[in-house]
C-alpha cells in the first residue's frame, strides 16, 4: 500500500498535463500527480481507512516549495521535482508507519515524478533544464491510499494502480 499527498486541483490539472504531455512525447506510462509520503506491506487485517481517516483530521493542507528538479536512474525518479522537508509530510510517514504491520523503514524523501520510464543521463538532463520550477510552492490538499492494480503485487503496471480511498486534508471524505 502506498499513501500518497495530492495536489490541490489548480496545481493537479497544471501536473497532470505536464506527465500526460512527457509521456506522449516518450512513449511512458501516465499517472496522477503525488508525492508518496510512506509505501510498504500491509496485513489483511490493517485497517488503511482508519489511518487515513486519523491523517485527514489531523493535517491541514500543505504547501511544499520546490527546491530543485532532479533526475534519476530508478524508474520511480526519472524526471521529479524534489521539495523541502516537511514536519506535517513527515508525521504522515510515520503515523502510516505505526499504523500498518509489518512497518517498514520507509524514508520519505519527498518528491513528486513527472515521469517514469528508464533514459539515458543526458536525456533526463536536458528533460530537467526544460523546467523552470525551483522556488514554486505547490498546495497538496487530499491524501489517498493506493494499491498495485489487480492480481499484481508489484508497482511496474503504473496505468493500472488502483487509489481506492481519498481524503481531503482537513477532515472531508472525498467520494
């Protein structure tokens, strides 16, 4: 299970065009915008509505500032804006971390991808120069729990994840 921030809808609708558009122009799966604040196992009986129930209640909607565009090899890093650390983000991590069995040391480093696919370095530089984005502050204004799509136990089918419970930050369930 993962549990991811959301953007607030002005900045999703800007994201969302932006992962659909890289994605078109290099053939790389598309995905909604989020920075995953823990991801681990879950037992049967580990109840994720409640978590993000306590989650939503408790946190107000956060404002995370860019601080750099970053590149990677991992296929879950390849093109991603990387934001300062957070004391709410960081709760998040670790009240999903308490409250699901086995925990995992999961270590948030948040971030939010702009694209998944494998690429050489120079590709993904010259991706990351393309945006001018440091300094920008992005309102994230839901928490949501996904899962691998079904009969999958792994993330590689991106398309295919299932967010199956969404919170609005400030205690509202999203339908």
């Amino acid at each position: 299970v993962g549990f991811w921030l959301v953007p607030a809808p002005r900045y999703h609708r800007n994201l969302a065009r932006t992962i659909e558009n890289l994605a078109g122009e290099l053939n790389a799966p598309r995905f909604e915008p989020h920075v995953t604040v823990y991801a681990g196992a879950r037992a049967v009986d580990d109840d994720v509505e409640t978590l993000l129930s306590q989650a939503a209640e408790v946190v107000e909607p956060l404002d995370l500032r860019i601080t750099r565009v970053g590149t990677s090899p991992d296929l879950f890093r390849t093109l991603y804006l990387e934001f300062e650390p957070d004391p709410k983000a960081e709760w998040l991590c670790r009240l999903f971390r308490a409250g699901l069995k086995p925990a995992l040391d999961y270590v948030l480093k948040p971030h939010l991808s702009l694209l998944y696919k494998q690429l050489p370095g120079a590709t993904r530089a010259a991706l990351a120069r393309r945006l001018d984005l440091v300094g920008q502050r992005i309102t994230f204004d839901q928490i949501a729990a996904v899962r691998p799509g079904h009969g999958r136990h792994d993330w590689l089918d991106i398309e295919g994840w299932d967010v199956w419970l969404r919170k609005d930050l400030g205690g509202q369930r999203i339908p």
